[in-house]
C-alpha cells in the first residue's frame, strides 16, 4: 500500500509524513536526482504570487532538511528561525528555474500570497535534532490558516519515485502530477471548473458544507472536521451497525495481491477474518471518527491485518461494503450511493478527469487514489490546476 500518514489532530506534527513505496521491479539503476519542474495553470495567479517550498527527510542522513533555490539539501536548523518566530525555506515561482530533486522524502508545498511559516523545534529523538513543525490548515490559530496553500507528497529513493496528490486532510490548491520515467503518467487533472464543483457540491449538502473555512480557502477532511466540533461524530454509526449486523449472517470475501483470500463474518462484537480456517484478524466496530480518519480500530500495519483493515476502511468510506459481499469492490458506480456516506471524498474523485483522488488514507484500494510511481523517474511536473469562477467568500484574490 502506498497510503499516507496522517498528521497529529489538532497539532502540526513535528515530523514529515512520509509515503510507503509500493515495490517496483525494475534491473535498472534509478537516477540519483530527477527534474522537479511547476506548470502554472491556475488562470489566476501570477508567478510572483506562488512560493514553493520543498521539505522532507533526507534520505542519506536522516535530518529533516528544505531544499535551496540552488537545488541543495540542506539540514535544518534552529537558527533558521527569523524574527517572526518561523523559518522562510520558500522560493517564488517567478525565480524558480527547475530543480535536481535529490533523494528524500516528504512535501512539495504550494502556498499563494505569501511563504509557508514553518518552525524548526529541537527534538532530541530525531536524527540531526531538529523536527518540523509544518502547517496545519485544520487550525484555526495555524500561522498559515488564512495563508491559500496545499501538497503533494512523495518519497523518492533507490526504487524510484512515488508520489501523490493527497486531500486526505484537506482540499485547497488544486493540484495535477506527471512523472515521466520508464512511462509518462498523469493525475489529479481537474475537469473543466472541477474545483467549484467540489466546494459547490459539498456547500449544497447541510452537513459537509461547515467543513468550507478561513473564508472559503480551504475544505477540511470530514475527520479533521469532527475534531474541530463542525461535523456530526456519529455521521456513519448506523451504517456501520447496519453493516455489522448484517455480517453476523452472511460473510465477507476479501482479497489482497499480497496476502491472498480471507473470509469474514461478525461474531460477537468483531468481525473476523480467516484464512484456511485461521483467524487472521479481527477488528471491533469502528466509530465514524476511526472510519475517516483510518485509525483506531481500522490501524493498518504493513502485514495481512494492515491490508485488510484497509479493504473494510475503503469500503466504508465508500459505503459499498453493505451492498458488496466480495471486496474490495471495482466498480466506481458502486460507490458513494447511500445518502449518508464521505461525500468529501465523492467530490474529489467526480472533480478529476482520471476518477482518481486521496479523498481518505485507504482511498488506494482497487486503485482509485491520485498516485503515480517509477522506478527510473526522468522528471516530475506539478501542475497547479485552474481555480475556476470562485475563490474565495471573503473577496480575496490572491495578489
């Protein structure tokens, strides 16, 4: 699985959330460094107006690190720390020329009007002794909560580069991918005014519509928004108990390329799944808050039991598992279709042209997340994606 971690709820996290890489054969070397380059697409924003700021874990040292205009890794540091308190590892999209993205692992931020703040903290536990308190655009008092920003995430290293374009904890700056390597593959290109559809969408629906804040820069993940007391924390818990109930007669048949074929059925409070009459796993009900957000009782880690918490966890967001016996379900048709279901995650996928968005941390199951990788990548393009007729309900207009 190529799933993202989440960040601490309610707090920026001091570390950069680093993407799993999926295995990709390949006999041949993968380049020490690969093009970064940006495409300005949004028909609204000039390049003097965009900053990109790339941060991440490198690879060779462990150190959290930014990367210069210069296209150096450098370590960071408390002394980067300004006099405003935070440390400024932006470049305008004006100076921008291309970079020689080296190994490492972490974000490519695009922020509109203004640089990121982001805070080096001493932090004896990580290699180098700093950690990163990035932004959190979930938190109202964030130095970057009225600043329009967002990110893609990747790691890139002796397999190759993977990444992805994540709304798993929010939606902002629309943003495409197109890494070319042994293949040119694209994602994340938005239909024609896809980014009003989705704030659209979600503003028409009673319960999605709070999750629209700081004047309309951003919509939150409905996970973030039940932490933040704007969204219903038993939003799902009937269809959850719906499908529990239903499963204490019938049976579940679960697949996974790695771990092979399961069977579930709930017994007692559980759902448990076996393999050639093994118990494999076993998960209590999960809240609506667990479901969102992939945790709890729905904690995935790399093995049989990971995977099929990631199975169930789709299958709820896109609450399919009811009316799907046989997971993980294929057919996009098939998802989203109860009135109460992530609605969020719906409009990011109906937004793009390849049906493909990280609505949720399990969205990449059956494939249906905004992701790409190769083994041997040449060059990686982010595109910021067309802003459409509105922007924001305060008037702002970027600069």
């Amino acid at each position: 699985m190529h799933r993202r971690s989440f960040l601490a709820a309610g707090a920026a996290a001091l570390t950069v959330p680093l993407i799993a890489r999926r295995a990709m054969a390949s006999t041949a070397r993968t380049p020490e460094t690969l093009l970064l380059d940006i495409a300005n697409n949004s028909g609204r924003f000039a390049d003097t107006s965009i900053y990109l700021t790339v941060v991440g874990v490198n690879l060779s040292t462990g150190a959290n690190s930014w990367l210069r205009p210069d296209g150096a890794l450098v370590s960071c540091g408390m002394a980067d720390i300004g006099p405003d308190g935070y440390a400024n590892y932006s470049m305008t999209l004006a100076a921008f020329r291309g970079l020689a993205l080296p190994r490492m692992s972490g974000r490519i931020y695009v922020s509109i009007g203004g640089p990121l703040k982001i805070r080096p903290v001493a932090d004896a536990g990580q290699p180098g002794g700093i950690g990163l308190q990035q932004p959190a655009g979930w938190v109202p008092t964030d130095a970057n909560y009225t600043l329009l920003h967002d990110w893609v995430e990747f790691t890139f290293d002796g397999g190759g580069m993977n990444v992805n374009a994540t709304m798993v904890d929010m939606f902002s700056v629309p943003l495409a991918l197109r890494l070319v390597g042994q293949a040119t593959v694209t994602t994340g290109t938005l239909r024609p005014g896809g980014r009003d559809l989705v704030f659209d969408t979600l503003k028409a629906n009673p319960d999605f519509a709070r999750l629209i804040v700081a004047g309309g820069r951003r919509i939150l993940a409905p996970a973030h928004g039940i932490n933040a007391g704007l969204f219903p924390p038993d939003y799902l818990d009937s269809y959850i108990t719906q499908c529990w109930t239903h499963y204490q007669s019938h049976s579940i048949a679960a697949h996974n390329d790695v771990y092979g074929d399961f069977t579930g059925q709930v017994e007692g409070s559980q759902l448990v799944f076996r393999q050639g009459g093994t118990v494999t796993a076993r998960f209590d009900k999960p809240t609506t808050r667990e479901v969102f957000f992939c945790n709890g009782a729905l904690a995935a880690p790399n093995n049989a039991l990971g995977a099929l918490a990631a199975i169930i966890g789709a299958a709820l967001n896109r609450t399919n598992l009811l009316s799907n016996a046989v997971q993980p379900a294929a057919n996009a048709a098939g998802f989203y279709l109860t009135p109460r279901t992530n609605h969020y995650a719906h409009a990011m996928h109906l937004a793009t042209v390849d049906g493909k968005a990280y609505g949720f941390a399990f969205d990449d199951v059956a494939e249906f997340s905004s992701y790409v990788a190769d083994p041997q990548p040449q060059s990686l393009t982010l595109i910021i994606e067309p802003f459409g007729d509105r922007l924001f309900s305060d008037g702002f207009n970027g600069g």
